[in-house]
C-alpha cells in the first residue's frame, strides 16, 4: 500500500506486512508467500488478497471509507486472517510495517505507541502533525512487541537475514521521517486461524494555505488601521 490520498494529498509512503516462522531465519515480506489472489468487494471500497502454501494461508482484507466529496475524514479497516493447513502447530510471526507522510511531507512528525494497561499488548499508535490527524487501533488482539525509528531502520530489520524483534521503543519519536511497526508472536493449533483486525483514521485538522492567507490578511489589515489611527492622531 503505497497510495492514501485525502484532500488531493497523499498521507503514505508505505505500508506492507512481513512475517516469519519460527524462531530462526530472516523475516520475509508476504507477497514472497505466493503471488496474491486478490478480489475486489463492497462495490469499489474493498480487497480481499490471498497468499498461501502447504503449510498456511494469509489474508489481508482492506475496507476504505471517505466522507462526502471534499470531506478531511478518511478510514480504512484491515483483517488479517491466517489459516494453519498444517499438522503441527504453527509458530507464526507476523509484523506491520507503516511509512506515512502525513500532509504530503517527510519530515518533521513525531510518533507515539500506546499499550493496553490490561493486556500489556501494544494497541494504538499515534503520528503527530500539526495539520493531520491520525491513529491507527488494533481492535484484536493487540501486538506483542512494537517499534518507533526513523526511515529506514526498521524496514532494515524485516529486510535483511537477521533473526529481528521489534526493540519495543514506543515513546514519543520525532521530529524526522518517523515510521512505526508492530509484531504479533502468534502459535495456531493445526486446522485453526488467528485473526487481526484494525483499522487506521486520517483527519486533515486544517487545510494550509486559506488558513494562513486569511491570518495574512487580518494582520495586514490591522497594520493598516494602526497606521491611519496614528497618523489622525
Ligand atoms: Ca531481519
Ligand atoms: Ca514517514
């Protein structure tokens, strides 16, 4: 997913998933599973894209929701469904990795990942923009491990041969190019699926160059009546 486009403006630069089995060998992105079968549904809004083998198969399914026309508010919802075909049960690692560039820029956000109190799992994160809103929500179950850096350590890690674990670094991260990843450690019984399901919210909180042209023209014309109250005075 390289393309989210609210107000004519592109908020994303990459979002994709990798995943490993076991607890050797590198993490690998899932499109090297199979090539996708993908659908489109709920008219325009939805895709559904399959990628499987012997052992298991993956699901993303995406839901994307606008506003009307010429609206700030965007949503889009993700499951991830992966399906055990095997005898044995899976030791399945799965990880998010997402790139935004809120307001169309690359520089200059910061990011924040929050944990449920209860579960101890992580379960929101937070990219932080002066003119963008925006979070992401894991509805179930929340991540195990969790990571803030700047671009491009983490999609080093998911790419290179190491063994990775996200570093848990969740505090406030930024300014910079901020990207963030969570990494769900995930054991399926034979015959039996795990289930992701979240969904990421996008609200352009002002649109830039009216709000300061108006501010622009205000103080100008402030300027100009001091000026006229000076000079009659
Ligand atoms: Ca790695
Ligand atoms: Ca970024």
């Amino acid at each position: 997913m390289f393309n989210w486009t609210v107000q004519g403006q592109d908020q994303l630069f990459q979002q994709w998933f990798w995943y490993r089995v076991g607890n050797s060998g590198p993490e690998a992105p899932i499109n090297t599973i199979s090539p996708a079968v993908a659908v489109a549904n709920t008219g325009t809004r939805g895709l559904s894209a399959t990628y499987s083998q012997a052992q298991f198969s993956l699901r993303v399914e995406y839901l994307l929701t606008g506003g009307l026309l010429g609206g700030t508010k965007s949503t889009i919802g993700e499951t991830i469904t992966i399906n055990n075909l095997s005898l044995s049960t899976l030791d399945f690692h799965f990880f998010q990795y997402s790139d935004f560039d809120l307001g169309g820029s690359a520089a200059g956000d910061s990011v924040i990942i929050g944990k449920n109190l209860l579960t101890g799992l992580y379960n929101t994160a937070n990219q932080i923009h002066p003119l963008v809103t925006f979070q992401e929500s894991v509805h179930t179950p929340g991540a195990n491990h969790a990571e803030v850096g700047f671009f491009p350590n983490t999609l080093n890690k998911l790419n290179d041969l190491n063994t990775d674990t996200l570093s848990d670094i969740t505090g406030l991260t930024g300014p910079g190019d901020v990207n963030w990843a969570f990494q769900w450690d995930l054991s399926i019984a034979p015959g039996a699926s795990a289930i992701i399901s979240k969904s990421k919210y996008v609200e352009l909180t002002a649109i830039p160059e009216p709000t300061s042209m108006t501010f622009l023209l205000s103080a100008a014309a402030f300027y100009a009546m001091l000026r006229s109250r000076r000079s009659a005075s």
